[in-house]
DNA sequence: TAAAACCCGATAAATTTTGTCAAGTATTAT
DNA sequence: ATAATACTTGACAAAATTTATCGGGTTTTA
C-alpha cells in the first residue's frame, strides 16, 4: 500500500500556496509546476478538486491563481487527503465479487469491521495534522540550515 | 487506497485455522479453498507466507495440513499482514524519481514524515488487534443468530 | 483584445495487483 | 512399497488501477 502520487503532489500545493498565504498573492499553477517539476496540465487537475472541496479559492484573470481558503492551522491534512481521494481506505470485502451480492460468509465474517477501524485510526490522525505544523517543521529546518551555513 | 485481497485472504485463512486451534487438528489447503470460495493455488502462496513468518506450522503428507504455531490470542493481525505485505504503508517521496535521486525540495519537504507517522499510527492499531479478538466476534455473533432462531 | 489563467473531459501509458498454471518434492496411510 | 495426499517453488498472463497527457474550451483583466 501506498500513499497515492496524486494526494502527495496535492498536499506540496496546498504548501505552496500556504507559503504566500500572508502576502495574499494568488498563485499560480504555472508557479508551482515550476518548482515541483510537474506538469501544469496536471497540478490543475488538484487544484480544481481542492477548490471544489472549499480548501482553495480561485481568482481568474490575468492575475489570478489560487489562495487559501481558510488561514494554514485550519487546514487538516485529512481534507486535504479527502480533497482528492475521497477515502483514504476503503473498507472492502473481497467476498462480494462474482455473482454473489454479499460476502459468502457475510454473517460471521468480521474482517471488515477490522479495515473499518483501521479507516477510522487513520483519519483520526490526519485530522490532528495541520498545514500550519508541516509549514512550520519546514521553516524550522530552514532556519536551523542557515544558522549553520553562517558560522 | 484499498487493503489488498491478499491480505485478506490471508487474514481469512489463519482464522479458519484458528477455528480449529483446539482440536489441534491440521487444515489443508483444499478444506479453506472450499470455505473461502479461492483457488487452492493461490491459498498456498499466501500460506507459504505465512509459514515463513512462523505465523503457521505445516504437516506434510497424506494427513498433513496447516495449525496455528501460536494460540490465537498471541497473534497480532499486524504479523498476518506484515507476513504477506511487509509494509502495511510505504512512505515514499514522489519527488526522487527521474533522473534526480532525491527529493527536489530533499531539506524542506516534510511531508514523508507525515506518511511515516501515519504507518507507525496503522501499525500500532493492527498489533492491539489480535486473532482471538476476530474469533470471539464471530462467535458471539453465531451465537446470538442461533438464540434468536430457538424463540 | 490579447494574454494569462481557469475549467473540463477523454484517453493513452505505466504500474501494480490479482490470479493461474505447471512441474516438481516430501510424507504417510494402507 | 506405493499411490494418494499435501507441500513447495517460480514463472507468467490477465485485470484493475494509477498516473500522466492532451485538446479544446471559457472567463477575466492589464
């Protein structure tokens, strides 16, 4: 299992924008396929989905781009993730292919209440995250490199 | 992000073993084929798996089959799926493909610790659940149905 | 009014997962 | 002994999913 590419680009695009949030300076998807190396075609496709989830606003026009929504702490990690992918696990019993509607154990099977849980965990953890925290352990890493870049 | 029908498999494959944990009577491949509604072959690489990870001890020959090599209780959901996935999550940094071997952002992206954390959070949940636990679900739920049927 | 940016949907390419098959070796009940 | 039963291994084809690309729009503003 892996964390898909697409909520991976997404969250980096969420910080880029994060990072101009002060300023208040949309931006754009031209910008930020410049600094990660991905397509703008692509980077469009997240960003429109962020939007549509209310994380993202957009400004059209000459000068637009995208901000922030709401201000980096209020941002989960979770929303992020739902953003794009809808469920971050899906709880799935592999017994219900075929003909057969249900699982064919379907009554003492109790496996997928195991995934469910598991689901839950999840959640419960990326809603703890924050936009706000990852942007600070980067600039605090930032700083720490360039305190020692000085001495 | 789906959990893989192997594992499953798998998780349903040590349970119906672990149905006959006190008879000490060994199960075959054919018998869980016939219970699960799987092909033999693909049941035997997953109980492979799992005899390699000490998960299973086997039996060979004419009245062979697979037991437990632990009572139910002593094994986690964790090890099963360990045994057939390795990493129930990989934390992987999308930005180290191409030609470029780390990440463009390596210093400041911060987000594969957050995958980090979310593995570590999954894993600690899936060691609290162990197979004795899914056992007594199932029977507590057998039991209700088969009271319910007497009235 | 042209440039810059947003918007949308279809589809091709790559990767991963899933499942099948074949050809063995080892063990034991009879 | 030996046939039946079960375990062992590895290769590979089919299916599903993910990833990425592309084309053709519309809207807005300097």
């Amino acid at each position: 299992m892996k964390i898909s590419s697409r909520v991976d680009y997404a969250l980096s695009c969420v910080l880029r924008i994060a990072d101009k949030y002060e300023s208040r300076k949309p931006v754009t998807a031209v910008e930020i396929s410049r600094q990660e190396k991905i397509k703008p075609d692509y980077i469009e496709q997240l960003l429109l989905l962020l939007k549509k989830r209310k994380i993202l606003k957009s400004f059209r026009g000459r000068s637009g781009g995208y901000v922030l929504s709401a201000c980096p702490e209020d941002i989960s990690v979770f929303s992020v993730v739902k953003a794009i992918e809808n469920e971050i696990l899906k709880p799935v019993c592999f017994r219900e292919k075929g003909r057969r509607k249900k699982c064919v154990h379907f009554d003492d099977c109790k496996i997928i209440s195991l995934w469910i849980g598991l689901k839950e965990n999840m959640e419960k953890y990326l809603k703890r995250k924050n936009i706000e925290e990852l942007l600070l352990l980067r600039r605090k890493e930032k700083n720490w490199r360039e305190n020692r870049r000085i001495r």
